[in-house]
C-alpha cells in the first residue's frame, strides 16, 4: 500500500487552481466542523455551478488584505462572503458585488495563532490529531481531534477544539472496473489530470503515495498487465511529504491516448474546460474507481493540515462528499473546472463529516513539473473562432553560446490553447505545449529578438507577444551557463514560495555554483532560503533566525558548493518560507549559474 503527503499554504479562503481533468482511452482495457454541514448533492446543479463561476469572479477582482480582511468563502446561496475587520473595507467589499461579514481577527492575527496551534500539534503526533487550520467562516483555528485535547486551552477562544470520531486515512483499495491503474504489483489507485510536457509527452498526475517507487511500471489492468507507461521517472517525479501529495506517471507505450472527457460513471458527461482555485462553499465532484465512483459534495475547508497518522501534510482541502479506498488519485472538479487530485478520507463514510475526503490543490504539482493539462473543444455543431489571447511577460531565463531559453504566462481561449509558436525575428524556431523553450542553433555573442504566439485547436492564433531580446554568451565565458525566473512570486506570511528554474546545461554542476536572489521583503531574519536540485538535494541559502529584522537585500549572491555527483541539467528550485507574522515581500527575479 502506498503512502502519501501535501504541502503548507496558508493564506486563507482564498482560490485553490484551475487544472484540467481528464481520463485515459483505454484504461484496463475497459467550515470544518465549525459550519454546518452544507447538502451533499448527487451531481452538480447548474444553478449552483453558475453561482460558483460568478462568485470565483468577484474574487478573482477583489485585492485581499492581510489587516483588513480574514478570508472568504461561498455561503449555501451561492453568495461570495468576505470576512471583514473594519467598516471602509465592508464598503470595498460590497461595492465589488461580494458580502460582507464583520470579524474580530484579521488573516494576519489568524496566521499567528496557526502558527502558534502548529507547533504544539506537531509536537502531539500521536495523541489522537486529525487536522487543524483556519476556518474562515467561524473567524478562528479549527483543531479536529478523537478525543479530549487542552494543550491549545491557553491560546484563547480564536482556537476552537473539535471531537471527531473518524480517522483520516491514506486510500488504497482492490481492483475495481473503470478507469483505476496500479503501480507495479501494488493495489490499484485512480486516474487524475492527464497532461503533456514541453516536448508533447503524454503523462497524468495522480496521488504521490501511489507512486512513491522510483522507475516503476504502471498498467491498466491487474495481474501486471496492459501496461501503460512508467511511474516517477528517475525518482524526481513523486512527492510524498510536507510539501505534497502528487505523482506523475509517463504514458508512453503505443495504443494509449489521453482525453478530457471525465468518467463521470453514468452522470451526465463532464467535459474539462480549465482550472481553479477551490473557495469554502464550491460545488464539488470527485471521479474514481471505487463504487459509487463518482461522489459530490461541497467544499468545507481549505489550506487545513492533515495527520494521515503516518504523515503531516499541509495545504490541503477538504469536502463532504464521500471517498473510499481506490480513488486516490483520481479527478476533483467544479463544475467543469478541475480543483485537485484525490488524498484521502475517513476510514468510513460518516453522512454530513466536514472531513469525509480530501483533496490537494492541482497547481502546484502542474509547476512543479511544467506540465499543461489537457481541455476539451467546444463540441460539435459549436466552431471556434475565438482566438487565445495575447502570451504576457515574455522573458529570457537564459543563455548559452548557442541557445537561448525563454518563458512567458499562459494564454488563456474559450476552448483550450494547444500550444505556442516561437519566433526568432520573423522566423518560427520552435512550437511547444508548454509556456516554454529553448531556441538552439545560434552564434555565440550575439542579440536575437523573440516573440511568441498562442495557438487554438481551430487554428486560431492571437497576436504575437511583446519582444523579449537577449544575447547570447561569448565564446569562453566562465561557467557559460546561467539561467533565471524573472516572474514575480508574492513572499507571505507562514508561507513557502516555490520559483522554479528549467536548465538544459549538460554534464555536472559548476561547484561551487552561484546564485542571485532579487526581490524585496521587510524582515530577512523571518525567512529560509533553499536551493533543491534537479535530485532532490536541498542546499540552503539563508537559515530563518534572529532577534532584530533587517529587510532583503535588492539582490543577494549565494555561492553553493553541490554534491560532486550533483548534475546541471534538470528543474532547480528556489523555495523561500517565511516564518514570521506581519512581514511580506516579492521574489522578483534569481538566476544560477551551473
């Protein structure tokens, strides 16, 4: 049986990724408990869909506030709340179409006292904790536990203590029919997000505690048979710890196509169109292989830590709906927006548990490994012919005598972007899936101009980017080989900024290897700085600490010596956590030099 895990993010009620769910052809062949228990639906309505699109849509508007505001979530009406601390934010906050609800904490008082829970509860493991996080709608942090708990009695009444007699567990669970897939000789788990890579290869996410064994087989079928592709590929695509549950499995062998159309088991068909960020109160549904197969419910928390018992796990969300062994993995959608990959769940179904499944955020595992997953067309009788729109913030993230590697934000279409064309002045040098390449071929110490344009499955194109110039490297240059993010990434209170960097430099690392970090934050001493290699090596830059705070430099150089077996090609990772309340900064720009 496979374990699994999560990672910590606390800003609260606030929106959780919209992915893209889909299924593989053929597969086998063949408020926590501080609010009341909302309905659990049989399917979604399209009533409380609308409602939930709308509400996703005032908050994607509406600016959060660490001081003035304590989260937000969708009430039983279909309605965006806001927790509010003062009247002129009230007013902000009705003017841009939510409601209002006046709170005595603001998110930065509830960010110290989870702090603060947090660290006693990690010290308890083992004494009967099931989850604990902030609940918006009660204004206060929520502690499940079997049984009695006093240890959080002296932090007051913003903590609230919750019996629970369920156990949270890890799901596994025996071959059913359907769309379940099986590690190795293991027991079988669901299905999630199939996804293509920079290069169009063809993978799904899934659970990391199903795939926690590196370079194993994954098939379609039990008995080891039907074999689709290749799971964790050279052990760097499976995360099972305090930074998440997710797994990627490589679907390679011949026959096997992807899709978006969701096994909704006899419901009416479900069909991806993007992603989303789960918000308290969404309409949800989760598909996977074990009957009833597939289950709906509502949203009842977010960003909650969980104790599987076996694990920690930040970060994650949790519904009504009812799961069972099997479905880890599988697909959570709303509407038809995709939220998160199946976790977990009580032991057994108990009707109307806030806690009944689990569900991890999908984003973070689609960065982790620069993945796009998979929409749908509009269907037929329904032509496209709008086009995607305009690729934003087209940068260079390095160079070398020879090639130049660049990134620019997703487009956005009415049905799906397939993928982008690179333009080398007016020549078209490469086309990819992803948001982006690296363009080969060129003369040492030279400048080149790029632009870059999104593409439809109709044919639809839109209009080229801005142009991004850069320049090759000298012939000779020392290292030769430096490559950089130049996307902007917020540094909050209690939480882990992840900022990755794809490098396609051969052979080892320099050592020792050089790193610049920009970006400003009011206190350096509340933050750890890491640097994780492409294999799971953590060097670290910068140790949280210190009495006195002192903000971050405009830009500061590390100088890193790495394992001698240490290799230069690969995804590298700069991971700043910030440990201390009422401090917040941005990561604007850092390089490596490899």
């Amino acid at each position: 049986m496979k374990s699994q895990r999560r990672k910590a993010v606390a800003a609260l009620g606030g929106a959780a990724v919209l992915a893209t769910v889909v299924s593989l052809v053929p597969l086998g062949g063949a408020a926590l408990a501080a609010q009341p228990a909302p309905q659990v639906h049989q399917n979604q309505q399209p009533t409380q869909v609308r409602q939930s699109l709308q509400a996703h849509a005032i908050s994607a508007k509406l600016p959060s506030s660490q001081e003035q505001q304590a989260g937000r979530w969708i009430d039983p009406a279909g309605r965006l709340v806001v927790a509010v601390t003062d009247a002129r934010e009230a007013e902000r906050v009705r003017q841009s179409g939510a409601t209002p609800k006046l709170v005595t904490r603001s998110q930065a008082q509830l960010d110290a006292l989870l702090a603060k829970v947090d660290k006693i509860a990690r010290a308890d493991r083992g004494k009967g904790l099931q989850s604990w996080g902030i609940d918006p709608v009660s204004n206060k942090v929520v502690v499940r536990t079997r049984g009695a708990y006093g240890a959080v009695r002296g932090l007051g009444d913003g903590v609230q203590v919750v019996q629970v007699t369920t156990e949270h567990r890890q799901q596994s669970g025996e071959v059913n029919p359907g769309d379940p897939w099986w590690p190795g000789s293991e027991s079988n788990c669901s299905v999630g997000f199939p996804a293509t890579d920079a290069q169009g290869g063809k993978h799904f996410l899934t659970a990391g505690h199903c795939t926690n064994d590196a370079n194993q087989a994954a098939y379609g079928a039990s008995g080891q048979s039907n074999k689709i592709g290749t799971s964790n590929v050279g052990g760097t695509h499976s995360i099972n710890a305090r930074e998440g549950d997710m797994g990627l499995v490589d679907v390679t062998e011949s026959g096997w196509t992807i899709s978006p159309n969701v096994n909704t088991w006899g419901q009416p068909a479900v069909t991806v169109s993007g992603s989303a960020e789960a918000i308290v109160g969404d309409p949800v549904c989760h598909s996977g292989n074990t009957a009833p197969n597939w289950e709906c419910g509502t949203v009842t928390a977010v960003n909650q830590t969980i104790d599987y018992g076996n694990v920690v796990i930040d970060g994650l969300s949790t519904t009504n709906a009812c799961s069972e062994g099997g479905d880890s993995g599988g697909a959570w959608l709303s509407g038809t927006k995709a939220v998160g990959l199946h976790s977990g769940g009580n032991s057994s179904c108990v009707t109307g548990d806030s806690g009944n499944s689990i569900f991890q955020p999908i984003n973070e595992a689609l960065t982790k490994w620069n993945l796009t997953l998979l929409t749908g067309d509009g269907g037929p009788g329904d032509p496209d012919s709008e086009a995607p729109t305009t690729p934003g913030n087209p940068r260079s993230t390095g160079t070398t005598t020879d090639s130049v590697s660049l990134a620019w934000d997703a487009s956005t279409d009415n049905v799906g972007v397939s993928g982008y064309d690179v333009y080398n002045g007016t020549t078209l040098a490469t086309t990819v899936t992803g948001t982006s390449a690296t363009v080969s071929g060129l003369t040492a110490d030279t400048s080149y101009s790029f632009t870059i344009q999104a593409k439809d499955a109709a044919g639809n194109k839109s209009k080229q980017s801005a142009v991004v110039t850069a320049r090759t490297q000298p012939v000779g240059t020392p290292g030769g080989r430096t490559f950089s993010n130049g996307t902007d990434f917020p540094i909050r209170d209690f939480q882990t900024t992840i900022s990755p960097i794809k490098s396609t430099a051969t052979g080892r690392a320099a050592s020792p290897l050089t790193v610049v970090v920009e970006g400003n934050h009011t206190c350096l001493e509340d933050l750890n700085i890491s640097l994780v290699s492409p294999s799971g090596r953590w060097y670290y830059l910068q140790r949280y600490g210190g009495t006195t705070c002192h903000p971050l430099p405009a830009s500061r150089t590390y100088s890193v010596t790495p394992a001698s077996t240490e290799s230069a090609t690969g995804t590298w990772t700069l991971r700043i956590g910030d440990n201390g309340p009422g401090d917040t900064g941005t990561l604007t720009n850092w390089s490596i030099t490899l």
